[in-house]
C-alpha cells in the first residue's frame, strides 16, 4: 500500500512539475514577443530573452543597448509579470496612423514619410537593397512593433511580402527596406502597403 501510494504520489508531482514549466518562458521562446503587466516596466512590449525574461530586445533576443531593460519572467522577486504575444492595441488613431501598441503611457502616431494621400511615385525611395519605406512617430509615445504587408504587382500577379516594423520612439523615425521582384519593373512597378487597420498606401517605381 505505502509503495503504491509513493509510486502515485511521485507521478503527480512529474506531472505537475511538467506542466509549470511548460508555462515558463525559456530557449524555446527566445525572441517571441511578449508584454509586460505590473511592476515597473508595466505596459512594455518586448521579446524574450535566451533566460526568459522579457527585454527590449532584436528578433535574436539580445537586449538593445540604451534600452528600458527587462522584466525577469521567472523569479519570484519579478518586477512585473510577462504574458505571451503583442501588448492589447487600443486601435486607430487616425487615417494614415496608428497606436501601433504603444510600449509606454501616451498615444503613439504613427504615420508614413510622405504623408499618406501622396502621389504613387513619391513613395517610391529607393536604395540598392531594395524600396525604403520611412514611417514617423509623431505621438508622444513609443509605437509597438508592426508588421507591414507590402503587395507588388508583378505580370499581372500580386506578390505579396510581409516586413515588421519596429518600434519607432515619440518623435523618431524609421526606415523598412523591402526587396523588390526583379520582375516587378515592365516598364514600371506598381506596389501597395498597408499595416494594423490603416487604408493602403499606393505606390509606383519608374522603369
């Protein structure tokens, strides 16, 4: 009897043990997105780091230098507590902008250089990797990453690639490169893009 009840109670607490950490973030998550909820770094977005804990980090989960540091997912003395996934949007903040999941208190603009309702050609900028698409945060708060989905029209065929933004600080600016289909030119190119919930911006490289 004493031997059974050992045996079973030895097989619940494997399983139990399983199961916590299959709940803690570790390797297996390292560069995921993820955000924060309570403690000091409350309502940052982030990736997780190779020790599981959630940092201002790349996609390789190496902290940023200069950044807002990490939140230690695992230990008991944590900051804050990390949940899997994008921080919650609040949605739109207008045509040709977005909360973009701001990582810190305020609104987030996020719009693109030029503005939104330009002619096709004057999104066409250019560098030898590829189209640049400049995006511009005019809120008063860091944006949260973004993924764009950039559509060339290519011999009557929309090919479509997705790129993520970063994040992009109150006032600052980022560049999106994006390879161009080398069949994408005959004569010229026409591409569009759009990201989050925004319309979609349309745009055209001379042959």
């Amino acid at each position: 009897m004493d031997r059974l009840f050992m045996l079973s109670m030895a097989t619940v607490f494997a399983f139990t043990l399983s199961a916590c950490e299959d709940n803690q973030p570790g390797p297996s998550k390292t560069g995921k997105i993820c955000h924060i909820v309570g403690g000091g770094n409350d309502g940052r977005q982030g990736r997780y780091d190779s020790e599981g804990s959630c940092c201002d980090a790349d996609e390789d989960g190496d902290e940023i230098p200069g950044s807002w540091g990490c939140t230690d997912c695992n230990s008991d003395k944590a900051d804050g507590s990390c949940k899997d996934g994008p921080k919650p949007t609040s949605g739109s903040a207008g045509s040709g902008s977005d909360n973009g999941g701001a990582v810190d208190p305020g609104l987030a603009i996020v719009g693109t250089v030029p503005a939104f309702g330009s002619t096709p050609n004057e999104f066409c900028q250019r560098s030898n990797d590829g189209l640049v698409l400049t995006f511009a945060n005019t809120g008063t708060a860091t944006s949260g990453l973004a993924t764009v989905a950039v559509t060339f029209r290519v011999n009557g065929n929309d090919v479509v690639t997705d790129i993520e933004r970063p994040t992009i600080p109150a006032g600052g600016s980022v560049d999106v490169i994006v390879p161009i289909p080398a069949s994408c030119f005959s004569p010229d190119c026409p591409f569009s893009f759009s990201w989050a919930n925004q319309p979609a911006h349309l745009g055209l490289c001379i042959g």
